[in-house]
C-alpha cells in the first residue's frame, strides 16, 4: 500500500492549448482567433506566422498587440465501481495570453522581434483530485477487507493545481531577393516554467477491529495504521513468549508429546486449554498437534503478527496528510528559417522551426511524494515543425486561404516515464501531431473586414501516453470576429473561437477513463504602421 499511495501525485502540464501540438502554441494573435489560417500571412503577425512573407510590409516601423482570454474545461470520468466519486473536473484559466510583434521593414530588408507564450499559458486547478487519487484511496478498505479488517468506507481531502508557460522571444532577419521570392532566419530563446502545487490529506476509513479498539467508526487512517501497528507487535511479542515457554519441556524430551496430553508433559489443565484455545483463535487446528508442532505454530504466528506490525507501520507513514510544492525552469534555443512565395493572386509562406533540446530543472520546497527531487533534471524538449501556408485571393475584397503543421513530437522528450524510466517520445507515440486550418476573409469596405476558419487537430499519442494528468485529445475549431481600421495606420482585431475535443476512453481492464474537454478563447489586438 505505501508504494501506491505514494504515487498520488505525479508530473503534469497544464496547457491550455487550443491551437497546435502537443507543447506548441500556434494561437499567437488576434487575427489567427479570427482567421485560424496564418501559414501565409503578410501582416504585422507573420513575424510569428510566415516571417520571411514581412519583406511585402511597407517600408516604416509596425508594431502589432494582442491578448486573448482563454478558458478550458478538463473532464474526466471512470467507470471504476465502489468509488466515492467518479466524476472529476480540472479548470484552466488563462486571462492574459499576449502576444507583441515589432518589425522594422527598409527596402528588401525587414528586422523583427516577437514575444508570446509559446507553449502553456495557464493553470490547471482540480479541486477534488483526480481518479488516479481516487483509486489509491478506495483500494485502503479492499486490501484491509483481504487482512481481515472489515472495512467499507473512506473519505479524504485532495487538491492539486499544475501551471505552466513557456515564453518565446524571437527575433528574425528577412530578405527580399526578389519579387517572387523571400527568405527569413531567426532564432527563438524559449524559456520554461512549470509550477506544481497539491496536497492529500484527512484520509478517513471505518475498520472493524475491535481488540485494537476499533469497532467500525471513521478515524484518520494514519491513527488506525498506527495503533494496529502496535497492537500486532505486542500480539507477536506474546506469541513469541508463548513459543519459548514450550522449549524447556521440548528440551527434556517432551516435544513429541501430544498437545491434548500435555498434562504429561508437565503442562497444566488450563495450560493446555489456553494453547488450545489461542491456537483456534490464530485459525489453527490443534487436535493433533504435538507440543513441539505447537511451538513451532506459534512462532509462525509470531513472525506473521510482527510483519504485520510493520506493514501497518508503513502504511501509518503512506497516509499521512502530503503536500508538494515544486517547480521546474529552463531554457533552449529554437532556430527558425522561413520561405516566402509570391505569384500573382496566391502567396505561399513556409518555416521551418528546429528542435531545440531543454531540461528543467527541479526547485522543491515540499515533496511529501518523493516525485520531485529537489536540483533533479527532467526532459523538456520543444520539437522540430514545419508550416506549410497558401493564400489566394481571388479578388480584392475576398480571400482564402489553407495552413498545414507538422510538429516532429516522435523524436523529441516530453519527460515521460516507463517503469520509472525517462524514455523518448516514439514509445508512447504512433505517429507526429498535425493540423490543418482553413479561413477566409471579406472586406466589407475600406474599414471593416470579416473572417471566419476551422481548424483541426489530430493527435498521434498511444495509450502509454494517455493519463487524467496528462493527456492528448484531438480536436476542431471554429474561429471568426473582424478588422476595423480605425485610420490607414491603425487597425484592430477582433475574435473569438470555440474548440471542440474529441473524446477518448484509455481502458484499464475492466472498466475505462473517459477524457474530454471543452475551449473558448475571445481576443483583441492592435496593429499599428508607422
């Protein structure tokens, strides 16, 4: 039981990811809530989306803001039995998501910069656990129950909250070579922080054993756990007297004589009642036990009390009240190279991010579960991508457009375990994360421009990888909102998107985990030309 109790609380990221892979964030401005197809975006945000596409900027300094409020409902539920709850809910809030561009565009030249929170953004908060807590709890009466301690009832308190934000900061050199043709390259400085905060406490079951004074009340489990502990050692320390006092008469030949006749072996009427009787009680059978087969009963029972003893002894410790408060920081270099086409009515934007190799570092100031090890490193890597956009605009006033992603997730380390051990991500994945978006755009007139887009997700994850802690769904979005330009120089954005989760059933034998989820992001941006 120490073991499993101990495990309760375990690593996790609480993104709110709405739009790209599985540590990536893609959602990296208004417009993108808006217009969820940005592969190939020519605006002040294509410092993030299509950085070599800023070479069609006019030539001055632009500067584009945005935040978004992001809200995203985790739930989880399991089809487990003789649970107290089956039903579980995380909330992820994330109030400010900015994302700030800058670019200076001269001639064939353009210099930008760019800051966003380019993976995570929020935190995770559930307030009554999760079922992986729950089953731990719930199997202390079973595992009494197969003791011998009737037990039907547990209760306890559980919280645990997961924050998570990587920030990127990006700057970038782009270069029009010609009219068709323009090339970017850039580098990212990400940096990580992963908070986690939890506790498990007032762990309550009603035992029955009333010769340690328990007759089915419900008490702390650790006080339980503890008084058992010593009434199973002083029940050993007993039997073991007992064993020692038959030695002197096995010592002068009497060992072989049977219990019921131990009168002639110097043994008392009532002395011979009382071994009897015990060794009834202990679930023996004394009718044809020798003396010396007696004894060596009662050393047995000796030996099982006192491993008994320390059995409860360590489960006194595993159901302690535990808390964690832990995080984890680090950092990593993404270098970017971009393409930009442009032929008549259609533009093409291409980028390329490199895979950039990170470990975190643990900072601990409370680890009751042992997951954390104060100065530990831990695998954090932000995969290799690849965005593939196309924009055609068919006429002044309309434009489509289509965005492919590709996130290399399969060669990269998220920090997952296998049997304790860190391993890469191709054993807990089939295939990489992709995403495909499609928008459109129509403007209305000189100052008012409307959009609209879908996108959707398909997540290459294996059930390895899957837990309530930490989890990849597939999913489909729908984005729309406008542009208003205030003046020639100022315009701004506004969207709002809902995402749709795909559910997913991990199975644990006989019964399942039912993972699902739900998104509304709204956001506001402002781009300026000067």
């Amino acid at each position: 039981m120490k073991k499993t109790i101990i495990t309760l609380f375990f690593s996790a990221l609480a993104l709110v990811t709405l739009a790209g892979g599985l540590v990536h964030n893609t959602n990296q401005s208004a417009s993108f809530i808006r217009n969820p197809s940005r592969g190939a975006s020519l605006g002040i945000d294509a410092a993030y989306f299509n950085p070599a596409g800023l070479t069609q900027l006019k030539d001055g300094f632009h500067v584009s803001l945005s935040n978004q409020f992001i809200t995203q409902n985790r739930y989880i539920t399991t089809s487990r039995t003789g649970l107290n709850r089956t039903e579980f809910e995380g909330v992820v809030k994330a109030p400010l998501f900015p994302s700030a561009y800058a670019v200076y565009k001269k001639n064939k030249f353009a210099f930008s910069f760019g800051f966003n929170p380019i993976g995570g953004g929020g935190g995770a908060l559930y307030e009554n656990g999760l079922p992986s807590f729950e089953y731990q709890v719930a199997g202390i009466p079973a595992a009494l129950n197969a003791a011998g301690i009737p037990t039907t009832q547990y209760s306890y308190d559980t919280e645990f909250e997961g924050k998570s934000v990587y920030f990127g900061y990006q700057g970038a050199f782009s270069y029009k070579i010609n009219d068709n043709i323009s090339v970017s390259a850039g580098l990212r400085y990400v940096t990580i922080n992963n908070e986690y905060h939890g506790h498990l406490r007032n762990i309550m079951i009603n035992p029955q054993l009333p010769a340690a004074g328990f007759t089915g009340s419900m008490v702390k489990a650790t006080d339980f756990f503890t008084t058992a502990s010593g009434y199973f050692a002083t029940v050993s320390t007993q039997l073991s007297g007992t064993s020692q006092s038959l030695q002197p008469i096995i010592t002068g030949g009497g060992g072989g004589v049977p219990l019921a006749n131990g009168t002639m072996a110097g043994l008392t009427a009532a002395q011979v009642a009382t071994l009897q009787g015990t060794i009834v009680a202990l679930g023996g059978d004394p009718t044809n036990m020798t003396i010396a087969q007696a004894q060596g009963f009662f050393t047995a029972a000796s030996a099982t009390f006192s491993a008994n003893s320390q059995a409860m002894s360590a489960n006194a410790a595993a159901t302690g009240d535990k808390q964690l408060d832990a995080t984890q920081s680090g950092s990593g270099i993404v270098p970017i190279v971009g393409v930009n086409l442009t032929f008549d009515k259609v533009n093409v934007g291409i980028k390329y991010e490199h895979k950039a190799t990170i470990k975190v570092k643990n900072a601990t100031t409370v680890d009751d579960v042992g997951m954390y090890p104060d100065q530990a490193e831990v695998p954090n890597d932000m995969p290799a991508m690849l965005a593939i956009g196309v924009d055609y605009k068919p006429t002044d006033k309309f434009r489509l457009s289509a965005t492919y992603h590709t996130y290399f997730d399969k060669s990269a380390e998220y920090g997952k375990k296998i049997n304790d051990v860190y391993v890469k991500n191709d054993q807990v994945m089939d295939k990489n994360f992709i995403e495909f978006a499609m928008g459109m755009e129509y403007c209305l007139s000189k100052k008012f421009m409307l959009s609209a887009g879908y996108l959707v997700t398909q997540t290459g994850v294996n059930d390895l990888y899957q837990s309530d802690l930490s989890h990849s769904l597939s999913t489909f979005s729908f984005g729309g909102g406008l542009r208003y330009g205030v003046t020639e120089k100022i315009g701004v954005n506004l969207g709002v998107m809902r995402t749709f989760y795909n559910s997913y059933v991990k199975p644990f034998g006989a019964f399942g985990e039912t993972y699902e989820r739900k998104n509304f992001t709204a956001a506001v941006g402002i781009d300026i030309s000067l």
